[in-house]
C-alpha cells in the first residue's frame, strides 16, 4: 500500500515535474567589459533597476513572454543601452569608461506562476531514475541470493 503511494507520487511528480518560484530574482548585471542580450527564460515581469541591487523603483518594467530579447547593448562610443525585445532605452549619457560600479545596472524577473523549471525537473527524473535502478539492483540481488540456481541470463 505504502509503495504504490509512493509510485503514484513519484509519477504525478514527473508529470507536473517541478515548478519556478514566483519570487523577484537577479537575472542579469550590466557589465561594459561583457555586455549581452539573451532570450527571456520565462513569461514574466521583467524590471531594470539602477544600482548593483534591486531598488524601490525600477527604471523600467516589461512583461515579457519566454524568448523574448532582454538584456544590454554598447555603442562604440560608450552610449550604454537596455534592450527589451527590438526596444533600446539609454541608460545615461555618460561614456563607458566612467560608469562607476555604484551606478551600474541590473536586470531581474519575476516569473508568472504555473511555469516548469527544466533544470529542478531534470533532477527530479535523474534523481528517480537512479532510486528506481538501485531498487531494482537490490531486488535482483536478494533474488539471486535466495535462488543460487537462477541467473538472469
């Protein structure tokens, strides 16, 4: 009875698999040396804020879908950029060369609920994948020591 409790959890949880967490989290610093755009990893809300960490207000808030472009550009002549999807918003006038670490930039989202992690999910089927071989390794072994006569072969 306890095992097969067990079993429909360990399925139903596969299935579901494993869901991101809704809180606000870090995604992106602004950094003149490495300056990227990437896909957005989940539907949500995306916030700019000034500083190395989030502030009271963001400088700018977007609701983005997965895949859709978020990050930073530089011009050539140091004119710094938010991008969001085609959209580019100036971040200040001043050169890049004199950002100071304190005024940098950060980009973070809050994903909408209900979205499945492929990384936490991913763990979930190794993890039951290897519990499900090592019972399995263990039930032919007994099986095998109390049946000298049987090989599985």
């Amino acid at each position: 009875m306890v095992q097969r409790s067990i079993a429909w959890v360990l399925i139903a949880s596969m299935i579901m698999g494993c869901q991101t967490g809704t809180q606000e989290r870090i995604l992106m610093r602004f950094d003149p040396a490495k300056v990227q755009a990437i896909k957005a990893p989940y539907n949500g809300e995306y916030r700019l804020y000034r500083g190395s960490m989030p502030a009271d207000q963001p400088l700018l808030v977007r609701t983005l879908s997965r895949g859709d472009l978020v990050g930073f550009s530089q011009e050539p002549q140091g004119r710094a950029f938010a991008i969001i999807r085609s959209e580019r918003t100036a971040l200040n006038d001043l050169p890049a060369s004199s950002l100071a670490p304190a005024q940098g930039f950060v980009w973070t989202m809050r994903p909408d609920s209900g979205q499945i992690d492929a990384g936490k999910t991913a763990l979930l089927v190794l993890g039951v994948a290897a519990v499900v071989g090592v019972g399995v390794g263990i039930a032919v072994g007994v099986h095998a020591a109390q049946n000298p006569w049987w090989h599985p072969l």
